[in-house]
C-alpha cells in the first residue's frame, strides 16, 4: 500500500497568504497517478485541535490561509490511511491588518460526504462540522469524536474565575473533552452546544440564556444578521422588517427550530446554522470566554438554588461539583441526591446515582475530582450558603 513519506511547507504564513504544500516523498519512488491522487490533508492546531480537512485532494495542497488560523501553529498532514505528526510540516501563521468590513455578514457553504458534514466560511478551507447520527426515530449532527478549534484550559481562565475555572474541568471533561465547539442536534433539546454543552430546550435557561448574550456581541451581526434580542427575547427580523419572537417564558419552539427544524433528518439549514456558531466559536475569543464565563455565573446560581433543597451548606466543594454534575446532565433528582448526602461515604453514594446508565461518565468525573484534589484545587473548601459560595472552614 502506498504511504507519504515526507511533505515540505512554508514554516510561516500570514492570514490570507496563498501557500503551497507537497508531498515530498512516498513510500514508493515513482508511485502511479491514480493512487497519489488519493491523498488526504488534515491541518490541526499545536493543541490537537482540528483547523481543516481536505478528503483526496491529491499529493499537492494549495489554499489560501484563513483568519481562524491567526496566532496559531498549524500542523499540515497528508496521508492516505490516517494522518500522523511524524509525517507533517508546521506552519506558523500571524495575522495581517483587517480588510474585511467590520460586522459585514459571512457566507456559509455546507458539504456533505456520505454521513458527515463539512463547512466553508468565506470561501476559506472547510472544517469538520459532524457526522450524521440516528439516535431513536430522530436524526442529527454530533461532532464529538473530534470538533474543531480550540479546548478549554482551566489555567487559561483561572486568572479571571479563580476556583471555579478549575471546578467547571471535571463535567467540561464530561461533556465535551474540553471542546467550545462540540455539538449536537440529535436529540430532544434539537440543537446542543458549547464547551459545557447547553441545550436549546429549556425556556428561561441553558442556551436560551447564553445565546441571548451572544447576540449582544459585535460579531453577532457577522453570523446571525437576522437575529436580534428584543425586550430580552430573542426574535428574527423579516424581510419587511418586523421581529418575530423565537422563544417565550414557556416555550422555545421558535429557537428550536431556528437550528433545527427536521428532527427526523440534517437539512441544509440546521448545519448551516450549526456552522456559524462553530466558526464564530473557533475565529473569536470573545465567544470562548463568553461560554466560560456564562457557564461559571450559572453553575454559581445554580448552586445557591440547590442549596436552598438540599443540605449542602458545610458540603465540601468535591461533593457539590458531584451535585452540580449530576443536576446538569439530569441523571437524578433532589430525593435521590440528598440521601445520598447522608450516607457514610456520601462522595461515592452521589457517583452511584445512575451509575448503571452512564458509567463511563461517572468514572471520567471521579477521576477529574481526584486528579483536581491531587493538584489541590479541590477538597480544600466547604459550601457556606449564607455567603452563596466556598469557604476555607474556620480553623484550617
């Protein structure tokens, strides 16, 4: 079987340079046409992340860099089983002046290759958007064996949130592997995102509320010109103008289906609508900081709603994030989680709380809370309900 050998690259690049990349050496000398055309690029970031995937596109890559590059160092791979980084080239890219109009609004094209799904925004290399999955009788997009751009770093954002950038790692590690891209629109909440992953379903909570802040971004208008928060709702402007409301203190129908309008199959629309949140996640570090610092506000109230029916106040800060987790993903209910507080060992009576169900979950959260105590972020604090926060306890 034919396999790449060696590749050459620019070591540098700026933002919108045309740059080349070619295979420099296969496994054979003089290897026949028809089967060097069946090489594979992948590009991912120094961190693993994925920047851009091109499907046979032969021993010679060319393309134009694009702006989610900047700042990073992109590792170029062609391939043709599976791409390796002992067969790449690096590419450092910086940034050039902007050209384009502040707030013009991007052009999204959406491929499909068998089940999965790729996007271009603005003409420039496409990326990985998801797979096309069944789960029961409906249909959707999950991307979570490998979303692109980058992962949440808890020491990235421990400067700004303090403890609580180092007690969101464990369910962030749950739900996503870190990803501020993942996605998926296959279940029942139709349209699922981001590093803590937020579902579209829930009126007055979850996504409903972040996307709301979202909107107020400058960049909004770049990837959802047609939406607009109004009254605090969020609502689509028409084409004569007028708003009409996508979700209500009981109902978020209209959002639902803003993003996914066909639960039984993956329109056009839904990827489309799924691309610009993943780009707008990937281009700009606003968005990213944005998920962090709205899903440390709502685990925080969260919390200080939790507290108020269960007996946390004096709990220790290992157990609550247990209780944080388990209330999030939805696998028990207050009856449950409080006797499970009251037991002996009260840390593994809350990890038996749908264990049956979801026991890789469940071992992926303990071993975060241990590797967290190992490196003394956790098991140092207790809850203090007055205060609606921890506390280191009086005599420590």
């Amino acid at each position: 079987m034919l396999r790449v050998r060696a590749v050459s690259g620019p070591a540098a690049a700026r933002v919108g340079d045309a740059v080349t990349y070619r295979v420099s050496a296969f496994s054979e000398a003089n290897p026949d046409p028809r089967d060097s055309s069946k090489v594979s690029w992948l590009v991912k970031g120094a961190d693993g992340a994925s920047l851009g995937s091109f499907s046979r596109q032969g021993p010679v890559l060319q393309l134009t860099v694009p702006d989610s590059w900047a700042g990073q160092d992109a590792i170029v791979m062609p391939y043709m089983a599976s791409p390796s980084a002992s067969v790449s080239v690096r590419t450092a890219v910086t940034r050039r002046a902007p050209q384009r109009p502040a707030g013009a609004p991007r052009t999204v094209q959406v491929v499909r290759e068998q089940n999965r799904f790729y996007a271009s925004v603005d003409s420039e290399p496409r990326f990985y958007l998801g797979s096309d999955v069944r789960y029961g009788q409906r249909r959707g997009l999950m991307n979570s064996a490998n979303p692109p751009g980058p992962r949440y770093r808890a020491e990235d954002y421990e400067p700004a949130h303090g403890d609580w950038a180092w007690y969101l790692l464990p369910t962030i590690t749950c739900e996503s592997k870190g990803h501020f891209t993942c996605l998926n629109t296959y279940d029942t909440a139709a349209f699922t995102f981001g590093h803590i992953q937020l579902g579209a379903h829930t009126p007055q909570d979850n996504f409903v509320l972040f996307f709301r802040e979202a909107l107020a971004q400058p960049a909004a208008a770049e990837y959802f010109p047609d939406l607009t928060v109004s009254n605090g709702r969020i609502h689509r402007r028409t084409q004569t103008g007028s708003l009409t409301p996508l979700e209500s203190a009981q109902s978020t129908t209209g959002l639902m289906n803003c993003f996914n309008a066909t639960p039984h199959s993956v329109d056009d629309r839904e990827a489309e609508r799924a691309a610009r949140l993943v780009d707008w996640s990937i281009r700009y570090q606003a968005m990213r900081d944005l998920q962090v610092a709205f899903a440390v506000r709502e685990q925080q109230r969260k919390l200080r709603v939790h507290a108020a029916r269960l007996p946390l106040d004096g709990a220790s800060d290992k157990l609550c994030l247990v209780v944080l987790d388990i209330l999030h993903q939805g696998r028990g209910k207050y009856t449950t989680i409080a006797n499970a507080l009251r037991a002996g060992d009260p840390f593994d009576a809350l990890l038996g709380i749908g264990a049956a169900t979801y026991a890789e979950r469940i071992a992926t959260l303990r071993a975060g809370i241990r590797d967290l105590e190992v490196r003394g972020n956790v098991g140092q604090k207790v809850y203090d309900a007055a205060a609606g926060g921890f506390v280191v306890p009086v005599g420590v």
